[in-house]
C-alpha cells in the first residue's frame, strides 16, 4: 500500500479520546509514557495536542503545550512506522506548533531527531540521561511523608521555583492521578523537596524528583522506592547535575537512553540545581 502524500493529511487538535493512540504509539518506541498520564496533560493545555489523519485514521501526532504566555512545550513528535518518510510528521509539526506563538519552545529530543531540531531553531541546553533498574531495598526515612491536599500550594510554589513556568493545572492533576503516589521532605518545618512515582508502560517512573540538596534528593528517592524494591525503575536525570548522576548510580540504576533539552530561546531562570529528575519529556 502507498502512502498517502502530504497533502492529503488532515491536521487537527486531539483531545483525550485520542490519547490511547497517541501513548501506544510511544510505548512501542520504547519512551514507557506513564498509564495516567493522559488527563494531568491535557489538564494543562487541552487544546495542545494534534494528530494527522489520512482517510480518518491516525497518521501522526505532536504536542505543543503552553504555559502562560512565555513558554510552550513540544512532545508527543510521532509518526506511525508504516507511514514514515512521507513528510507528514514535518506537516502534524508545522501545524502544531503555530499554537506556540511567539513563546519559546522547549523540547526533549531523541538522539535521531537532534539534528532536524537544530535545522528548525532549537538549541541545545543539556543532556538528560535515563537511568533504569531495580529498585534498591530501602526504609522510608524520617522527614518524608506522603503529599496530601493541604500541600498543594506549597507544592506549586516549590514546582515553580524548579520549572521554567508555573504549571498549577498540570500539577494538580498529577499528584493525585490514579497510581500516582507524591511524597514531600520537610526539614524544620521547611519544605525542602518532593517526588512522584507513577505506573509506566514498562517501568515505574519517577518524576518530578525536586529537592534542595543530595541529602533530600536520596530521602524522597528512598520514600518512593520503599515499597517496590525489586521492581523495575526508571529516572530522567539532567546530566548537569552530578548530584543526580550520582544518586541514580548509587542505586544501581544504569543509563538506558538518552535525549537532549533544547529550546528555541531564553527561558525563565529557575533553580536547575533542585532538578534531580524531571517530570515528564513529554511536557518538561
């Protein structure tokens, strides 16, 4: 069967219905998208997704989720295997990332897909590294305790400090997704970091991991982990952080695959040292 020519491809905005299409198709190249992760994204922006359609049936697809007026994300870039090669994932690109405006875009890219990102205005600001494996046998340590609906605002205040924009809606959504379990560290009555883990396709995924320092970092780390030791985990860590690296080796997880956050322009500043995993490469 021949594909269909460009023209032929019909873009539109997705909405959640589509979002079992979107996740498979990102299962099956090995990204493992978490289970629930499809309502806390389309919580943050839902007219933020497209697909491309031929003769009705899914094609392509790509994300472009804003946040505020500043800055947008870009993920979800896809293209079914059986129609690559036929332009249409440059089409399902172009027509989703006019929803951007004038924000700067940041994505995650794939190793493949680096060099096309550069071509149209991305620029390389680290790599983040995905570390995997069994989750070590741990206690929950002293200080760290599950998140609850009083921590909200604290949260989104501590997320917005370690995140290029503030994200409420998104945030909302997914600490309290199902199979997602948060849990916060306080030191002196002082917030000083929080993690989520969540069911994956794959693996469990941890995500955000933000915290003030090491010590923190290996506290929620060990409180998300307490319960599955054995079980297979996985981290996104920013390379730039050798404090992250290092918690990820020293709980025997290895590098499985890597990506590249790149953005098409200034971001806000934000606390990149407190990032010791982060969310989601789907929306940053």
């Amino acid at each position: 069967m021949t594909a269909a020519p460009p023209e032929d491809l019909v873009v539109t905005q997705a909405t959640l219905a589509d979002w079992p299409v979107i996740s498979g198709w990102a299962a099956a190249e090995g990204w493992n998208p978490g289970l629930s992760d499809g309502p806390a994204f389309f919580a943050q922006d839902p007219d933020g997704f497209f697909l491309g359609r031929i003769d009705g049936q899914p094609a392509s697809a790509v994300s472009v989720v804003t946040y505020g007026r500043s800055y947008a994300f870009l993920g979800c870039y896809l293209v079914r295997p059986d129609l690559r090669g036929r332009g249409h994932g440059l089409t399902t690109w172009k027509a989703a990332l006019a929803h951007a405006g004038d924000r700067t875009v940041g994505l995650d890219g794939v190793v493949a897909q680096q060099d096309n990102y550069r071509r149209s205005g991305f620029r390389l600001a680290h790599r983040t590294v995905r570390f995997t494996g069994a989750a070590p046998a741990a206690e929950a340590p002293a200080g760290v305790r599950p998140a609850g609906p009083a921590d909200l605002a604290a949260l989104t205040a501590y997320d917005s400090a370690c995140f290029p924009a503030d994200r409420p809606r998104f945030l909302a959504a997914w600490l309290t997704a199902p199979g997602h379990r948060a849990v916060v560290r306080e030191v002196g009555g002082r917030l000083t970091g929080y993690g989520v883990i969540r069911p994956g396709h794959d693996t469990l995924r941890i995500g955000p991991l933000f915290a003030d320092g090491a010590d923190d970092a290996r506290a929620l780390f060990a409180a998300l982990t307490a319960d599955v030791a054995g079980r297979e985990v996985a981290l996104d860590v920013p390379e730039p952080n050798a404090a992250g690296v290092a918690l990820a080796e020293e709980a025997g997880l290895r590098p499985s695959f890597e990506t590249a956050r790149m953005y098409t322009g200034p971001v806000r500043e934000h606390a990149r040292e407190r990032v010791f995993g982060v969310t989601t490469l789907e929306l940053g």
